[in-house]
C-alpha cells in the first residue's frame, strides 16, 4: 500500500548553483506522517546518526501554550529535506507554481524486518568505499545472546552455544580475513558502529521470521524511531514547533472539544484510532513548510548547523557532536570548508569526538557530548578542546599566571627536526607540522601515551570519593581543567629546556618519568579543602600552577593543604 499527499506549492532556485527549495503549507499532522525527525539519540548502546536534540518538554509545553490561541501565527517554516529512499517519491508538478507531490510505501505497518532492511541499506549505500562495510562485523552471536538474557526467545538451537563471544558475521554475509578488521576510518566509526547495530540486528530478525515482526520493538530499536529514518522527508529544523501543535490539537481532543464530532463517527462504527487521526488531520495547526529539494545528508547536516549556530545556539558538545557523527568521512569533506568558513570548528569537533568515545583514550566516556542519557560531571567540551589544542596545535601550553606558551616554543624550536614527522612528505604532506596535527597525525598517540602515564602515575578510577579519582572534574583535584592545563604546559617547558625532540610515543613514557623525578603520586590526592572555593577563579588558577612548579623543581615536601585555597596575588 502507497501513501499520498499532495500541496500546491511554490518552487524557488536562490541562485544558480543552489538546491531548489518548495514552500507550501499542510497539516501538522500530515506533516509527521511524511517527515522524519532524525534525533541524535541512543538505540541500546549505540548512537544515532540523526542531528535533531532530544524533545525538551518546556519548550513544548510554551509552544502548546502559546498555539492555544487561535490567533497566534507561527511564520517560521519547518526546514525540510528530502531523502533518498527506495520505492519514495516525491515530485513537483509544474514550474514555479504548481504541487508537491509526496509518495512512500505504508511504513506504518510494515513488519520490523522490512523496516530495518531500508534503513541498512539506505545507511550502506552512503557508504562510497564498499570495501569498508566488509570490516564492519556483525555481532550476530551478541544479538542472540541478547535475545537469551532478555528472556524474549531462547531456543538452543538458535542460539550456538558453539560460538564463542567473537564469532561475527560481515555485512555481505562472508568470513572477513581478521587483519582487517580494524581497517574501517577511526573518524567515521560511529556511523558504521550503527550501520553494525541495525545490519545485526537485520540478520537477525530474518533468521527469526514473524515473531517479532508485529513488535513495536526490538533489542532497543524502537519501531517509531527506525520509521523516522526512513520517512521520504527529514524534518532538519522545527522538531519542537511540529510537535507542539500536534500535543495541542490532541489535548482537545482528550478534553472533549470535538464530542458531537466523535460520537459522529463513533455511530459510523469507525475504530477510535482511525477517529483520533481524522480528528488530528482535521483540526491541528497548519503550518509552513521550505522543503530543500536535496537528499545529501552532508546538505542537511550543514542546514542545520548553520541554522542554529546563527539563531538560537545549541551547546557547541552537542554541535560538535553532531557533526562528527552524523556524516561519513567523504559527506565532511563535501561541507568542510563551508562549515568552517560559518565558523563551525569541525577538526576541533572531530577530535573531541574521536577522544570522548574511542577505547584507546583515557579520556573515553568521560568528557560530555550533549547525547541523551549522558552522565553528570563530565569534563566539558571546550575543556577537552583546549587540552586536545595544547597537543594538536601545540598552542595554548601556557602555565596560569605566565607568558610563555610552551607549546609553540617547543613547535617553533624542536618538532621540525623529531623523527617522529620525518615521514611527513611521504605521508602526503607539505610541512611536518601539518603532518603532525592532522586528525590521525602523531600528535594523537602522543597525547594518549601522555595522559595514560599521568593517569597511571598520579590517579585511580575506582573510587570516586578519592581526591585523585580520574573523573568527575568537580571533585577530583587532578581531573579538572586547571589541574590537566598545568601538567600538560609544564611537560612542555620540560621538552623545550632539556632541548628535546621527539621520536616515537614510546618514548613519552620514559621522558614523564624523567619529568616526575621525585615527585610524589600522592600530589593530587589529598583534601585541599576547596569547600566555597571557585577553582576556575583567575587567582586560584595561577595559585595552582606556581605551587605545582614550585614543588616539581624541589618536590622535598608537598605543599600545605591550606595553600589551594589562597587567591594568588598578581
């Protein structure tokens, strides 16, 4: 069965290299039937790759509000997009005026399996190198196992006790030779760590057949959610405006605006469901559409960046976020310069990105991202970012209360002549530092091995209560932006008055222990009585350095409790 809606509209080219875009009006709830709402959410234990912010119920309830009255006019349209979906159409009949017509098979009622064959192929498909998906393995016995401890099916000869936890399938259903299965672009590997989740869970449903196909969900994949993705439109801007006059329209309904209408139909022996989305149809908010007569996901990506950096701004963990995990690699590089020249830092995003989640760093999980379901008292995103820039760009090595930038000396004085860039010509590049600070550049296994030896030397991640617990920046007096800013300027003074240059990451840890000659793990773990105390204040910052380089020089004894708390006078 075939859905259909058709609007007049009108159909606009900005200029001649510009995406057309059509502006027409429809239902607010017509609209959620055709349009998509790509939420940067979670599904079990993996990301989305949508863009849109969780629902944010005060927000809602102002618009439901302020939709009361009949007379208040929303003029800003809902940016849209169209997608690229197998058996969707959508058609513009006619020059510049004439009607937009939109067309999808019934999603709706499509079993789970369907559902979730579209959204792996359509995710497949952006793909453009298809080696890639061959190492993006399948954890089909994960699947199962799943299934079994849920308590949702279990049968013995379903589940291959066989097998043990690393037996995976590839996405084309052949055995992948195991020295590649590391070769999938570390960047992007959040997409395809989703691309794995759905084609899993695919695999799955079609060995099950139609148990689970009436479900409204499935190991964490809700079946409303896979529909979004798959809708012919993407809903890019006005998540919050949409959904608000739908509630508003429905919570008349529940009060009994419409009765004489719905004992009507009631008498006519049509079903309440059917009752309730003519009501809806009927009766909820008219509201304008632009839709972007474009499916390139980097378009709409950038759309809505751009859209709500220079409107109403979201948290730069969440924008970073979204834009280093929502596009693949060849998708970025379509709207790099773009988004940068909108001023939309997204190597620094990229690397945040690729620090907050990969096991490889010590940093994985615990700094913040803006995603649903987040832990509190995370280490912020701009901290991360100046800590990352210290290594990356080898700028911002600068003690609290001092001139020098450590970083950079040691740029401009001794990476040139490191062995560890010597290859940068080989490697593609023009200059050893742009070897050194490109995203997969050596700056990254410096910065890991780095922080690894800090957080082996000085902390614990055990307990939290711990003053030197790795975690929780408002408590730990090391894992905080003053305490990791300090350390890692003062490891670039080291460098560049010892004349150092480097040459491979395993050399950082010997350098470290060099650097710490006599200084005690104990340093960060004592209570410094910071009660009241503002620890970002521009006094206790430059307190904590000048103790920290003080100590280091003589570290005989450590310094008093008492002394954290004292402002720094300039």
């Amino acid at each position: 069965m075939t859905i259909r809606f058709s609007y007049p509209g009108i159909k606009i080219k900005q200029t001649k290299e510009s995406n057309e875009i059509v502006l027409f009006g429809a239902s607010a709830y017509e609209i959620s039937r055709w349009a998509g709402v790509p939420q940067k959410t979670k599904f079990d234990v993996v990301e989305s790759v949508g863009f849109q912010r969780v629902k944010n119920e005060k927000r809602l309830t102002e618009l439901k509000r302020f939709y009361t009255n009949g007379h208040n006019v929303v003029q800003n349209t809902l940016i849209c997009a169209i997608r690229n979906i197998d058996e969707c159409k959508i058609i513009f009949d006619g020059e510049d005026t004439g009607n937009i017509i939109i067309e999808f098979p019934d999603f709706y009622k499509m079993p789970l399996v369907e559902l979730f064959g579209i959204l792996r192929k359509n995710l497949e498909e952006r793909v453009t190198d298809k080696t890639l998906l061959k190492t993006s393995l399948l954890d089909i016995q994960k699947i199962k196992r799943a299934l079994s401890i849920s308590g949702d099916y279990y049968q013995e000869e379903f589940l291959d006790e066989s097998a043990n936890n690393d037996e995976r399938l590839s996405l084309n259903d052949t055995e992948s030779d195991s020295n590649d299965s590391n070769e999938v672009v570390l960047d992007e590997s959040h997409f395809f760590d989703f691309i794995k989740e759905v084609a899993s869970r695919h695999e799955v449903l079609k060995e099950l057949g139609e148990q689970y196909n009436s479900n409204d969900s499935f190991l964490g994949f809700d079946r409303d959610a896979l529909i979004s993705f798959i809708l012919p439109v993407s809903l890019v801007d006005g998540q919050h405006r949409l959904a608000g006059a739908i509630e508003e329209t429905q919570a008349k309904i529940n009060e009994g605006y419409y009765a004489d209408e719905i004992e009507s139909l009631y008498a006519k022996d049509i079903p309440a469901d059917e009752i309730n989305e003519k009501l809806l149809t009927k009766y909820s908010r008219k509201l304008p559409v632009s839709l972007l007569l474009s499916s390139d996901p980097a378009e709409q990506v950038f759309q809505f960046v751009v859209i709500n950096q220079k409107a109403t701004p979201i948290e730069r963990s969440l924008l970073g976020t979204i834009v280093s995990t929502t596009l693949t690699n060849d998708e970025m590089e379509q709207v790099s310069e773009r988004l940068r020249s909108s001023g939309i830092q997204l190597e620094e995003a990229r690397a945040i990105t690729w620090m907050a989640r990969s096991e490889e760093s010590p940093f994985c999980r615990l700094v913040e991202r803006g995603v649903e379901d987040e832990k509190n008292d995370l280490l912020q995103w701009s901290v991360m970012g100046k800590i990352i820039a210290i290594f990356k760009e080898l700028s911002g090595g600068t003690r609290f209360g001092e001139g020098n930038d450590y970083a950079r000396r040691w740029k401009d004085k001794f990476l040139a002549n490191s062995e560890i860039v010597a290859d940068y010509a080989n490697q593609g590049y023009e200059t050893p530092f742009d070897y050194w600070h490109s995203l997969e550049g050596p700056w990254r296994e410096i910065f890991i091995e780095f922080w690894n030896c800090i957080k082996n030397f000085f902390s614990q991640d055990v307990n939290p209560e711990r003053f030197n617990f790795w975690g929780k920046p408002r408590t730990s007096n090391l894992f905080n932006k003053i305490s990791l800013t300090i350390l890692a300027a003062d490891f670039f003074e080291y460098l560049v008055v010892a004349k150092i240059e480097l040459s491979s990451k395993e050399q950082i840890k010997h350098l470290v222990n060099e650097w710490l000659t006599d200084v005690s793990p104990e340093y960060f773990d004592r209570d410094w009585q910071l009660s009241g105390v503002k620890k970002d204040a521009k006094g206790i910052r430059e307190q904590w350095a000048y103790l920290w380089a003080e100590y280091r020089k003589s570290p005989d004894t450590l310094p008093r409790y008492t002394q954290y708390r004292i402002s720094k006078k300039s």
